[in-house]
C-alpha cells in the first residue's frame, strides 16, 4: 500500500486522532517537570506531526529530545518537509478540534477554559475484547506519547521556534 494510501486509511476518523492525541496528553504530563497539562495549542502542532508519515517516522525513543528531531530534517537535506509543518497545522485544523472534541465527549480529555490546558484521563482497566486498538494504532500511539515528553521539556514559545512555526 503506497504511503498516501496508508495514511488516508488510517486517519479517516477523528476517533484514532483522538487516542493519539490522548497519548500525547499523557506523554506530555507524565514527563513535565512540574505535571502540568499541555496547552490546546500545542494539540494542533502534534496532530499536524503525527498525522503525516513522514514526519512521525523520526519520532523515536531513540532520538534525545525535540531539537535532536529537528535537525534529522536539516541532516537529511529535507528542509522543506519540515517547514511544512505550518501548513500542516492550518490543513489538519478541522480534524483537530473533531479529534478534540471526541476524546472530550468519551471522557478520554478534559479542557480547563481557565488556562486553556487539555488534562488526561487516567484510565485503570484494560479495553475489553475486540476494543483493543490495532498495532498500528498503537505504534502511532506511542510516537505521540513520545512527541509529547518532547515537547513537555520546552516552553511553548521554545517549541514553535524548534519546529519553525508561528502559533
């Protein structure tokens, strides 16, 4: 299945952009310093990532940090994929805020309007039979938790100018 394809397939529905976007939250508050929860904004900057496959692909534990991300793209000569990530966000807007919303509505995301922070629900049982998401689900669920504890070592200002976009 060609990578276009692949990617369509998998990021049809809001409903898998709100796991990985869940993932994300939990990544980022796990490993902050102080716990503190992401701000909304940073959601679309994940989403815009992690939604695209070759931009997700060097999102790896093997990787330190999210400068060390940044400069696999200028090693790599693909500059230009990397300053995609602006448009990336405006494309993926819509999709975004749909993801958002169903992760808040199934309970997996609570937004505090008083600091505009997305909190994790944490969840303590194992999903029932049949309910368990597939492995490539999973795979992109563990790239945004990844994505996630890069980001939470950043300030948001530090994190727009890593990933060269205006938010």
């Amino acid at each position: 299945m060609s990578n276009l394809v692949e990617e369509i397939r998998i990021w049809n529905t809001p409903v898998v952009g709100s796991y990985v976007l869940w993932r994300f939250t939990q990544g980022y508050t796990d490993h902050h310093s102080e716990g503190r929860p992401p701000v909304l904004l940073l959601h679309f900057l994940a989403s815009a990532i992690l939604t695209n496959k070759r931009l997700s692909d060097p999102v790896t534990n093997l990787r330190k940090d999210l400068a060390s991300y940044a400069r696999s793209f200028t090693d790599k000569k693909d500059v230009d994929l990397f300053l995609s990530i602006q448009g990336r966000v405006k494309k993926t807007r819509l999709y975004t805020l749909s993801s958002i919303d169903l992760a808040i509505q199934h309970g997996l995301l609570f937004l505090n309007p008083e600091d505009a922070c997305l909190y994790p629900k944490n969840l303590s049982g194992k999903p029932s039979r049949g309910m368990t998401p597939k492995q490539s689900v999973k795979s992109l669920g563990n790239k945004a938790e990844t994505l996630g504890k890069w980001f939470s070592a950043y300030p948001v200002s530090q994190v727009s100018t890593l990933l060269k976009v205006v938010l």
